[in-house]
C-alpha cells in the first residue's frame, strides 16, 4: 500500500481530512409579509344573478348579472392588490349560482367577508342611489337570538356526562355575526356615501336568502337602480364602476380597522 503525504493543508475552520464536507447552510429566506392573527386573508366577491337569471333590467338594456359581474371582477383584482388578500368570486362568467351554493363557497373557503353585489329596479324611474343592506333576524324567532349569542348545545358523552358544542343550523349561520356585519356595512355605506348618490335608505336590513347561510360578517350592495336612465348609463361605464369598486375597497379597509382585526 502505498500512503501519499498531503501536500494541502485543509482551509482553516474546514473540517477534518476524510470527514466529508458538510453542505451549506442556507441564507434564512426573508420573511413573508403575512396578515397579522385575525387579520382579513379571504373576502367572497358574489356577481348577483347570471345564466338565466338576469336580475333587473334598464331601459336601455343593460342587464344586472352583467353590471354586478363586471364590478366584481374589478374589485377582485383592487383587493388583491391593496390588501393583498386572496378574493374567491362566487361565479367568474355568466352561469347561475344558486343562493346558498354562493354562502357555501364562503363558508368552505373560511372567508373573512362575504359581500354580494347587485342593481336595484324601481317602477318609479326617479328612484335611484346605492343601498347598503344586513341580514334582519326578524321571522327567526328566539332561536335566532340563542344563535347570535352564540350558545352551545350540551351533548352526552361517551363515559358520562356532557359535553357543549357548537352547533350552527345552516338557517342561522348569519345571526352570530350580526353585530359585525352591521359594522360592515356602515363602514360600506360611509365610504360609498363620499363618491356616490345613495338612496335616502341608504342603510337597511332585510331577509335576503344569499346572507342567512353566511358564516362571517356579510352585506349586500345595491350598486344603484339601473330603472334610472341616468344611473343605468353609469353602471354600465368603467368610470363609475371604478368609483364604486374604489368605496367598496375603502369600506373594507374601515371596517378591518373598526372591528380591530377580531376576525
């Protein structure tokens, strides 16, 4: 056998001769500017109506589905880029969506928000401004209330005695976040309220099918009355329709600093 001397002494702080070399460790990657805890991270943009149900229709034509559609794709792109959150739409062409398959995405997507877009119609052409509306628990009697307060049902356990879980019927997912989705929507309607007409009943609540399944603070915009010659000719420009998409970003952005990041 032969034995070679080593004619390179090994670089100092290097590892020992017939030790192999351990890999490099690599550089710590930068952090991810993440929302903080209970901060928004999913919103669920509902396009109203599509496929064969039109919704409302002006004068001139304009359909809702398509108006409601339209902003939302606009909005979804404005959130995602200010907010930096990720923004499901509840249908992304014109196909029908039924109501509670629309709270359904929502609620299996763990959105934060949920806020569903539509144009009104009046048979008075006169009529006209945005509305902002909040589930109204009237006709859901005291278990309605028993679910807003978000109590628990006591269950028997294996072994004895019992044990309270939650249980949300899907009728009343929405009662619990009432309170907040009131917040939401006046922090909808005040930033709407800057830069477009509203109607004298700007802020409303109503038993509208779309929220009740909702498991998270919800609304529902009335974008404006398209029966209105001047208002339909609005909803249908990109003008407008930014305008609209830059209050219904800020109301959100209130509404985060409102409810102090709970969600």
């Amino acid at each position: 056998m032969d034995v070679i001397a080593q004619t390179e002494a090994p670089p100092p702080g290097g590892p020992p001769a017939g030790v192999p070399p351990v890999p490099g460790i690599p550089e710590t990657p930068p952090l991810l500017d993440l929302p903080t805890p209970g901060g928004l991270r999913a919103i669920v943009v509902d396009a109203g109506h599509g496929g064969d149900d039109t919704g409302a229709k002006g004068a001139q034509g304009a359909l809702e589905k398509n108006v409601t559609l339209s902003v939302a794709r606009k909005l979804k792109g404005a959130l995602e880029a200010r907010l930096g959150v990720r923004v499901l739409l509840t249908r992304d062409g014109d196909q029908a969506v039924a109501s509670d398959q629309r709270a359904a995405l929502a609620n299996n997507n763990k959105a934060d928000l949920f806020i569903s877009l539509h144009a009104n119609a009046s048979l008075r052409p006169a009529v006209a401004g945005a509305e902002v509306f909040y589930l109204n628990l009237e006709g859901y009697g005291d278990q309605a209330q028993r679910a807003s307060q978000g109590s628990a049902d006591a269950l028997p356990v294996l072994g004895g005695g019992n044990r309270e879980i939650e249980i949300t019927p899907w009728e009343m997912a929405q009662a619990r976040h009432i309170d907040q989705s009131a917040v939401f929507a006046q922090a909808i309607e005040e930033a709407l309220r800057e830069r477009v007409p509203m109607s004298p009943r700007a802020l409303q609540k109503a038993p509208f099918r779309v929220l009740v399944g909702a498991n998270m603070p919800a609304v529902l915009v009335e974008l404006g009355f398209l029966t209105n010659a001047q208002q339909e000719q609005q909803l249908t420009g990109d003008q407008h329709q930014n305008v609209l998409v830059q209050a219904l970003v800020e109301g959100i952005v209130r509404y985060r600093a409102a409810s102090g990041g709970t969600r």
